[in-house]
C-alpha cells in the first residue's frame, strides 16, 4: 500500500481513493482487498456463504454485512471499503470490491467481466457535477447581458466573454462563481477558465482577441457549458 504510512492506515485509503474518484469523475473505482468481495455472511466461519455480486443502494443492512467481516490486508477490513463506495456511488462512480488475489483482476474488470461485488451509482455524473456547483459557495460574481443570458438559456451555450458586462471580487481560474444578468438576479454557477484579473481585460471582447490581449488562452470560452447549470430561468416581467 504505497499511501500507507504509521498515522494513516489502509482503511483512510480506501476513503481517499473514493474521494479522489470523485473529483476526478471517475468512472470505476476498484478496491481490492483479500477477499472476493461483500458476502450474505461471513465466509470464514460459514462455508455455505454467498457472495453479492451487486448493490444497488448501500443501507444498514449492507453495513450490517461487513460488520463482522475483517480484512487481512489492512486494518479497516470490509466496513471501510463500504464506507468508501457509498462516497463513490454518491459521486456517480461505480465501484468494485474485489479480491488481489484473481489474476489480471483489474485489466479483467475493465474489460467488462463482472468479479467481486459492483455497487452501482446512485447518481449521474452529470447530476452528481450539477449538484457540486450549485452547493459550493461561489468566490466571485460574473454579470452578464441580455443577449448572453438568452442564448445560454435557449441554446444551453457556454458564456464568452463578449457576453460579460462586470466583475466582481477577486478569484482565480477554476473558481465557482455566480453568474447574474442585468439586474443582478442570480442565474447560473459555473466554473470559470479565467481568473477574475483575466476576466477583467477580455470581457465585452470577442473569443479570437483573447490570446492577443493576454499572450495566451485558455479557451475561447469564460465557462465551458459543461461546467455551468442554471438556478433561474425566469424572464423579466415588464
């Protein structure tokens, strides 16, 4: 276990590969262990156990199941890898508990054959990412006109600059911001490919003169629209 050290055990592992899934969107997470995965009861003690090759919804009754079964390979046994895929799932990342033992375990699993125990996702990756961006709180404030609000609304387009009337507070590239129209009534979160300073010199300009006016570019758009969902969708009343 290449993460392990004295104050962290395998057992946080298997929370920071589950958490580390998330933020990357990961499709699959396999955690391997000793055994062949989540059984109906534990199979050192009773022969006649079965394993559960898959899970829908992780409750009591799961963890009820991996209570009283350890692992050999690490202190956190089967309760942590429990705790570790319903983090994933959650996050839309299906995940696997399986066995180190089987040969060519994890090219075999991604090629599709189905081993050890598969916890399917509660969630999209694309809810699960929606969700994120409108809990985080946003570090900044894009203003935008009319006809940018339009077009994101109707056509589900990315925000150009060109469409950015003002900038407020201070925030890097990457951020979550809040995005408002003309009146400043909250519209869309979106997360920003350029800081609030870059933001600044290109707003109200067309996406080609970007790299002229900062000698680089980070895209032709301010928010791609694969990183913006909507809060309102309200049109102004006369």
């Amino acid at each position: 276990d290449t993460l392990a050290v004295e104050e962290i055990k395998v057992g946080d592992n298997d929370n920071l590969a589950a958490h580390i899934a998330a933020l990357l969107d990961a499709e699959l997470l396999i955690l391997v262990t000793d055994q062949q995965g989540l059984y109906d009861r534990d199979p050192r003690l009773d022969p006649e156990a079965q394993l559960i090759s898959r899970v829908e919804v992780i409750d009591d009754s799961i963890y009820a199941l991996a209570g009283g079964s350890s692992s050999g390979l690490g202190t956190g046994g089967m309760m942590t890898k429990i705790q570790a895929a319903q983090l994933a799932t959650r996050s839309g990342t299906r995940t696997v508990i399986v066995s180190g033992k089987e040969p060519n375990v994890l090219l075999r699993i991604m090629a599709g054959e189905m081993l050890g125990t598969t916890f399917e996702p509660l969630v999209t990756h694309l809810e699960s990412r929606k969700r994120w961006l409108l809990a985080e709180r946003p570090r900044g404030t894009i203003q935008i006109d009319a006809g940018a609000m339009k077009v994101l609304k109707n056509r589900g387009a990315s925000l150009l600059p060109v469409g950015i009337r003002a900038v407020k507070r201070k925030f890097e590239r990457g951020a979550v911001v809040l995005v408002v129209d003309e009146e400043e009534r909250p519209f869309a979160h979106g997360l920003t490919n350029y800081s609030s300073a870059e933001l600044e010199k290109i707003r109200g300009h067309k996406s080609p003169e970007i790299a002229d006016i900062l000698g680089y570019t980070y895209g032709e758009e301010a928010i791609h629209r694969g990183n913006l969902v909507l809060v309102s969708t309200k049109e102004k009343t006369p």
